[in-house]
C-alpha cells in the first residue's frame, strides 16, 4: 500500500468565494484526498432500461437482487466509493434511507433504444440545477453533477451549451461537476480513435468539467495505455477517467484500471456494470477493490485478494 500526501485543490474561478470551501469539501470528500476518483455509475436504469439488471452476461448470470433498485443504493452505502452517481428520481426516493452516501446527480440521461442508424444521438437535461439542490436542502448529501456529451452527433452544438450551463450552475452552488464525453453519430468513424478520445477530453477541459469520462481506446498497434497518455494530457487540469464497460473477469479489470492509472496517468473509473450485477456481498468487496487501487495505490494482486474476499480495504 503506498501513502498519499493530501492534494491542493484548485478552485476554478467560477466558484464563487462563498462555495469556494464546499468545492473543496466535495473535491476532497469524492477524491480522499488523492485527486482521484472512483465513481459509482448507477445511471443505466435509464441508458439501459432493464439490459443491465436481469439476465446474464457474457461472463454469466446478473445477481437476482440486481433487479431492484435499491441494489445499487445498498452497495454505495456498504463498499468504498467516491460518490455514487444516478438520476434526480432514484436519489430523491432512496437517499433519504441512504443518507451517509455522497450523490452526483446526473443531469441528463437516454435510453439505447435509438440506434446510430435511425438517428444522431441527443440527450437533454431532465432537471434544472435548483432542482437538484433541492435534494441537498432536503438533507441529502450532493456532491456534484453529471451531464453526458455526444461530439461529432448533429446536436453537439446544444448539447455542448447546455453542459457548459451545467458545469457553470454546479460551480456557482460549490459542486464538482463531472461529463460523460463520447464521440457519436454518423460523422464518427471510429469512437475509440486514441485521437479523437484525447479530442473529447480538451473538450472537456473547455466546457468547465472537473471529470471527464470517456471510453477507453482501442489501437491497432502499440500499448493502449501509453496511446491513452494523449488523453490525460489533453484534459489538462480536468481530471479523466474511464468507463468501467460492460462485464468481464475481476482480473482483467482490475489490470487495466491500473495501467490506466498508473501508466497512463488517468485518475481513476465510472464503473456500473462490473459492480452491481454482482450479489451484494460480492459488490461491495468489488468497490474495495477498485478502491484499493483508485485510492490506495495497491498491485493488481493485492486488489484481487481484496475482490476475492482473502483481503479488506478501507479508508
């Protein structure tokens, strides 16, 4: 386990002098300290409809309790997360029986019914900024915002406003503000381009993004993490982070969540799937693991051990 001496925070400039200390508290609260981040995504209730949560996977069956909802609020509360990231309507109807859990509220949401070939992808904002800081007044805690960009759809221009409203708004109240960015539509050959990744993530930066989430990139050649460097670098001051993706082996996972790290320099994951289709128990020491690495700087082995339940972290 390595040792990490606490981060300075930046504050950008558009939080005001008032929110400035509750930036910082939820800066430091979602990062522990590290400037890194692992997200929670609970947020496919929506993008997903019911594909994630009953069935199975290429690497086997979904977790019956997967089904429910409250799932996902039962693993934020247990494992090891930075804040745990849904939309306004689940947040509103569980927090309130989950209050110790950080929230990041995302803002916009689609489903995946609407293919490429029917149309651009579009996704607009289901709540406004006051709505939710609503559920903070309520008692809840509301640490940030999530709102997801689509670069290269025939709607980027609007949906690129309207993120930069929300990053802007989730300042101005002393959230961090996270985007989810990825490159889709019919003027996009090749969403995993390493090029056009690190494209997205200086998007990002631009748009006022504390976070920013992409896919990780695929190559022909070469390592992909040393590629994904072009990224991290692009995002500059706005701190990138990968998509957990769909299901595969703990192992594997865990593998490129350290390359991603700590050979490409990135600060961490949005993880969903590789987290909740997985029976409660099993879950939480899933989030420990990732953790373990995202926080903890421990080897992949360690983090198996971690996952596999012959080892603990906690902070």
């Amino acid at each position: 386990m390595s040792t990490s001496t606490p981060i300075a925070v930046h504050i950008p400039a558009d939080v005001p002098a008032d929110m400035a200390r509750t930036y910082e508290e939820n800066y430091r609260l979602v990062t522990k300290d590290t400037g890194r981040l692992a997200l929670f995504a609970g947020d496919q209730k929506a993008e997903h409809l019911n594909d994630d949560f009953f069935g199975s996977t290429k690497t086997g069956p979904i977790a019956a309790e997967d089904a429910d909802p409250e799932h996902l609020f039962r693993i934020a509360q247990q494992g090891v997360i930075g804040c745990f990231a849904s939309q306004l309507g689940l947040v509103a109807r569980y927090g309130p029986d989950y209050a110790d859990v950080p929230y990041l509220v995302k803002v916009n949401s689609k489903t995946h019914l609407i293919k490429g070939d029917h149309g651009d992808p579009r996704s607009q904002a289901w709540v406004t900024l006051d709505q939710v800081a609503s559920l903070r007044d309520a008692g809840l805690k509301i640490v940030g915002v999530g709102y997801t960009v689509y670069p290269g759809s025939e709607f980027e221009s609007e949906q690129m406003a309207e993120a930069a409203q929300v990053c802007y708004e989730a300042h101005r109240r002393g959230m961090i503000a996270v985007l989810w960015v990825y490159p889709r539509g019919r003027a996009v050959p090749n969403e995993r381009d390493p090029h056009l990744i690190a494209g997205c993530a200086g998007l990002s930066a631009a748009l006022g993004a504390d976070f920013c989430k992409v896919n990780y990139p695929k190559t022909e050649s070469g390592s992909v993490a040393e590629s994904f460097r072009e990224a991290v670098q692009a995002a500059g001051r706005t701190r990138l982070i990968t998509a957990g993706g769909e299901g595969t082996d703990v192992k594997s996972f865990l593998q490129t969540l350290h390359d991603q790290i700590f050979i490409s320099g990135a600060a961490g994951s949005a993880t969903g799937r590789n987290i909740h289709q997985k029976p409660l128990e099993e879950a939480v020491r899933m989030t420990r693991a990732i953790a373990s690495i995202t926080y903890g700087g421990w080897s992949v082995e360690d983090a198996v051990s971690v996952a596999e339940g012959d080892a603990d972290f906690s902070l």
